[in-house]
C-alpha cells in the first residue's frame, strides 16, 4: 500500500494539486508478520517472506509483492518501519477507544501502537504533521466526489472542471 500511497502523492504534486515538501514514509507492520518491518530495520533492502502468526489478518501479508519496493520508499524518504506485537495492539485499540471514542479494528492497532513507538523514539517529531493512510475514520465529515469512470478523458473532464473552479491567478505577461 505505501508504494502505491507514494506514487498518488507524487501525482498530486505534478498535477499541482498538492505542494511539494519533503515527505516521510513509515511502515507499520504486526511483530507476527513483519516483512517489510523486518528487512528496514536490519538494513536490508529485500524482505524474508514469513509466515503470518499475528490477529492482524488483515495486514497479515508474508511475502508482500511490492516488498522491495516498500522498503526503497521508507528508507529513501528518511522514515522508517516499526512492528507491535497483539498484545501491543490490542493495547492500542483500547487506547484509541478510551481517549479518542473510536473502535477501531486489528489494523487501527497495528497503526496507533506503530506511531506510538515512533514517537517514543523520537523518528517523528510532536511538531510534525502526521497522516494515516486510512481515511475510514473521516467518514461523514466531507463531502464525496462524483465517482468517474475510469477512463483518461473521464479524469480529465474532471480535472478541467476542478481547476475552473478554483481560482487561478492570471498570469502577466512581460
């Protein structure tokens, strides 16, 4: 998933979209199937698929096919990876409900207890802006897009009515 994260990141910035800034990435894992996690933390840059024993089982990917590339992404954008154990997880779903309201499943654990440990070891700052990749959480608090077909001229109609509604300075010519 980060791999794919990255690359509509980087699209959204040539399509001017979003501001270029630097950006880290970070990989969250559960300890019982930690691949990605794994290979980072040893400096390696090929994973040793495992066999999943974890209650993540939504994250519980041993070989990962994009695994190489995850871990270029991570280590090359200064982030790092980190893996919780179930019962760290487990802790981290309480967590989240008690203080924020929110029961999340397995992968939520997996995300809090995973920025818990970043931040306990100082690879994120308090002072730095932080986004999940999992937008489940926001649900109801925007307004949904009109799906669009997937096409390139369906993306681009779209793009043409999005940008003629934002205002865009004119530009002076010398």
């Amino acid at each position: 998933m980060i791999v794919k994260v990255k690359k509509a990141f980087d699209e959204l910035v040539q399509l001017g979209l979003v501001e270029p800034r630097p950006v880290k990435f970070f990989g969250a894992q559960a300890t019982g199937c930690s691949p990605i996690s794994t290979a980072v933390k040893a400096g390696k840059t090929d994973i040793e698929p495992q066999k999943p024993s974890t209650i993540a089982r939504s994250l519980a990917i041993g070989n990962p096919a994009d695994g190489h590339y995850a871990i270029k992404v991570i280590t090359k954008s200064g982030g790092w990876s980190e893996d919780v154990s179930d019962a760290e997880l487990v802790d981290s779903i309480q967590l989240l409900a008690e203080s924020e309201g929110v029961f999340t499943e397995t992968a939520g654990g997996v995300t809090v207890g995973t920025a818990r440990k970043l931040y306990e070891q100082g690879r994120i700052a308090s002072n730095e802006t932080t986004v999940l990749k999992t937008t489940d959480a926001l649900a109801g608090k925007y307004q949904l897009e009109e799906p669009i077909a997937p096409k390139i001229a369906e993306f681009e109609k779209y793009m043409e009515r999005t940008l003629d509604e934002r205002e865009v300075p004119e530009t002076v010519e010398a």
